[in-house]
C-alpha cells in the first residue's frame, strides 16, 4: 500500500465488513448452531483483532517512540501535560550530571526554559552545546 492511510481504507472497506457480518451472525445464533459459528470463526476473529490492534488503533505518539528505540535511543514516556517533558528532561539531565555519566551536555531546543540547567552544568564544569 502506498500510504498508511490507503492500508486502514482497505482494511475498513474490506476486512471491518468481514468482520462485521461475522459477529452478527453469530450474535443472531442460538445454542448449538452458536458454539459452531464460534468455534467455525474463532481463528478469523483473532487474526482480524491483532490486524485490527495494528492498523486501526493510533499509535501512541505516531510510533515515534518504538522507532527511536529500534534506532538505538533512550525513550522515556511522559504525560501529555503541559511542560511534563520539559519537566522529565531537567530530571534526567540533573540525574545524569550527578552521577558524572557525561561530560558534555548537548541541548537542541529553542525553548529559554532549560538556561538553569545549563548553568549549572557549566558550574559543574561539563561542556555544553546548544544548538
């Protein structure tokens, strides 16, 4: 497929309606001719969820976060909150500087809410780059 959201038409247009009719007929069934169609149906209702789970449910943050952590980085989740990141980051930047994992603290941000934090690793004499 061309683009992701080609694939979740197709996967609405065809594979939801499938799906659909499926849980409709079985919800329709009555007593032994429904513990058939469950039992007839069961691998297809599986298979669909896990599509489903994987197609139609958006990713958390894009999927950003699982590709940064194939590509060999450090990914920590926060709140959608305002300046949680923020927040999470200087954390991490103090925890670090403390235990003297670094020597040098690179900064890409346009945001004038971290010059504290740069301070003071300037005092803990670790080089700092800001980009």
């Amino acid at each position: 497929f061309y683009t992701n959201e080609k694939l979740i038409n197709h996967f609405r247009q065809i594979h939801e309606t499938e799906n659909q009719k499926r849980m409709r007929q079985i919800e329709s069934a009555r007593g032994h001719q429904r513990v058939r169609l469950v039992a007839k149906y069961s691998m297809k209702i599986e298979k669909y969820k896990r599509a489903a789970r994987n197609i139609v449910t958006p990713k958390e943050g894009y999927g950003l976060a699982e590709e940064l952590k194939r590509a060999g980085f450090w990914v920590r989740m926060v709140s959608d909150k305002p300046e949680a990141a923020d927040r999470a980051l200087k954390e991490h930047m103090v925890e670090v500087m403390d235990k003297r994992e670094v020597e040098c603290v690179v900064l890409v941000s346009d945001d004038s809410g971290f010059a504290e934090i740069l301070w003071e690793a300037k005092e803990r004499c670790l080089r700092t780059v800001v980009i």
